[in-house]
C-alpha cells in the first residue's frame, strides 16, 4: 500500500503540501447512514488549526473543511468521502533562502535521497500540515465509534518536562496548551514562552483514552491493537515513541504488581488495574485503552546552527518564517484522529468476522 494510505476496511489517503492549493483526504470504506455534517468535522480541526493561541504559529489559516463527496443529506453514503481544506495564508518566500540547506532536524535530506527532488516550500509533504487532513478524517471515525458509545479523550500530559498530576477533563479546553490541570497549565505555558525567547522550543507527552470500546479488538499475531496504534501515533512526524498502558515503567515491576486482576461486575470482565491499558494478546479487554505519544521539540528554531548546503559546505542557519514553539496541544486532536481511525477499522473488521 502506498505511504500515503492507511488502514484495512476504513481506509484513507491523505494528499498536499504545505504551500500547494490545499491539502485533503479521501475516506473510504465508512458504512452509509452515519449521521455527520460539515460542523462535526469543522469543530475537530479548529482544534489543530494554526494562529489559535498566543503560543501557537501566527499563519493565518481558517482550515475551513469542504466536503466534496460521499455525505448526502447529513448522512454517509458508503461512497468514497473526499474532504478538501484550502492554503490561504501562505508565505513561499520565507523559504527562498532555505531552499539549498539540509536543515538540521528536517526531512530535507532525506527526501531528496528518497525522490531525488523535494518541495522545499515550508518542508513540503512532510510539513505538519498534513495533519490537517487525518484530523478530518478522524472526525468521521469519531463519529463511527460514537454509534457504539466508545469515546476518545486527548490531553498534554507533559509538556517541557512539567507534567499534569491531576486529570480534569474540563479543565483541557480551558487553556491554551489543553492541559487537564489547571496549575500545570501555566507552568507549561512559562515553559514554551522562555523557550521561545530563547530562539528555542519544547517537546511534551500526549495521553489518548479511548472509553467504553468493546471487547475483540485487534488481531493476533502481526496486527496486534497496540501495534496498529503505534504506527498510527509513530506515523505523526514529531512522535518519537509510544507507550501503552504502563509502559516503559512496566520494566521496572513485578509481575505480581504489573499483572491485572480481573473481576466479574454485572457480567461484564473488568480489572481492578489497567497496567495493560485495555489491551491483552494484542486484543481489547473493555478496559479503557490508554496511550502515550512523546513528541520531539519542533526543529524550526531561531536559533544560529551548523548544517550544510547542497554542496556539501558548512554553513550556519537561523531559520525564519512563522512556526510553533510546541506543537504539543496542537497535536492533541491529530493523536485522537489516528487512534479513532485505528479503532473504527478495528470495529468494522470485527463486524465482519462476526457476521460469518
């Protein structure tokens, strides 16, 4: 499959660049008669959207969503569904001077050994931008899920090292780095504010909940659940890794800490932890599924660094332009998008073996 295309029965491709006409995506294999209007997918991208914060890119982009195909009268047709969002507010001339170094921290290298020819207009395809698109598409798996009453939930859990110690899920929208602790909030707001005076950025840890999933998902041996997470979430271009219920700290428990009993509470399997976060032999148990994503400090710094031209001669760069000093909460609702996307095809695909 190209690497543009994700997932088995709920399938998507997202197309564009940065500095092109647009980006979109097209989603096929949604059942028909899901109910969704363009607000539903409106409402997830303002939450990705550049310039919505003091602490955020100023480039000016609406991301207004136009849907093209596949939705008639506020409901899915089970035909391909093609979402486009429109570039207003770009500026190609910030990259002229750009355009023949190897910036350190970006794709250019490696995309032009891959194609032997790059866009080099606000990094091209590999641009954050992109996401734009899967958040799109990730409503609509939302929205699939909803219809089973499984809910997904997204937060900065750390941010420049600071860390939440308290989940409120009220409190995420009420700040702008969608930290569900309030007096976290505005330490990590300090944190990306010194490390942009600086000429600097931050990085941070993002936490996905999924509620309420049924029992069933994911498939043994190679397309275990948490594996089809992790490329989902390792497919964002600034996660650097992914954890799923305790983790890497379960490296450092006993088996009889680390194991979760299970219990009987009305006929329904529960455990009494969620160390395993939701997830056994590759397959959900009904617990809550529970994932984290550790994304990198955005590499568009001001700072002066050492690179190389095309040529091959060093150099120093500052990189100017309009960019993110963390893209953390921005990436909340792109993280959610994908593990939607994972779980809706995971529930199609256990439609299908349940109707054999």
């Amino acid at each position: 499959m190209p690497g543009s295309s994700f997932g088995r029965i709920l399938s998507i491709t997202t197309f564009g660049e940065s500095h092109g006409p647009g980006i979109g995506v097209v989603v096929d294999g949604c059942p028909p008669g899901v109910a969704i209007i363009t607000e539903d997918i409106q409402k997830e991208l303002n939450k990705r959207r550049p310039g919505q914060s003091a602490i955020t890119t100023p480039r000016a982009e609406k991301d207004r969503v136009e849907v093209l195909s596949g939705v008639f009268d506020g409901l899915t047709t089970g035909t391909p569904i093609a979402l486009l969002i429109r570039n207003e507010d770009k500026k190609s001339e910030d990259y002229e001077p750009l355009k023949g170094l190897i910036r350190p921290g970006h794709a250019d290298w490696t995309y032009g050994a891959k194609y032997g020819v790059r866009d080099w207009r606000g990094s091209g395809r590999a641009s954050g931008r992109e996401t734009a698109a899967r958040v799109a598409a990730g409503a609509i798996a939302k929205k699939i899920l909803a219809s089973r009453g499984a809910t997904l939930l997204g937060y900065s859990l750390e941010i420049g090292g600071v860390r939440a110690r308290q989940i409120d899920p009220s409190e995420i929208e009420r700040n702008m780095v969608r930290s569900p602790d309030a007096e976290a909030a505005q330490l990590m707001i300090a944190r990306i504010e010194e490390a942009r005076a600086a000429g600097d950025s931050v990085g941070g840890i993002v936490e996905v909940v999924a509620s309420n999933c049924p029992a069933g998902l994911g498939d043994p041996v190679f397309d275990k659940l948490e594996a089809l997470l992790s490329h989902a979430l390792m497919s964002v271009g600034a996660v650097r890794g992914v954890e799923v219920g305790a983790g890497f700290e379960a490296a450092r428990m006993r088996g009889s800490a680390y194991n979760d009993e299970p219990y009987n509470e009305s006929g329904r399997m529960r455990t009494r932890t969620n160390n395993a976060g939701g997830i056994a032999g590759g397959i959900s148990n009904g617990m809550d599924i529970v994932v984290r994503a550790a994304l990198r400090p955005p590499a568009s710094i001001s700072r002066p660094q050492k690179t190389v031209d095309a040529s091959g001669a060093s150099v120093t760069v500052e990189i100017g332009g309009r960019h993110d000093p963390c893209i953390v909460p921005r990436a909340v609702p792109v993280l959610e998008a994908m593990a939607a996307l994972v779980l809706a095809d995971c529930l199609l695909i256990q439609d299908a073996y349940r109707s054999r």
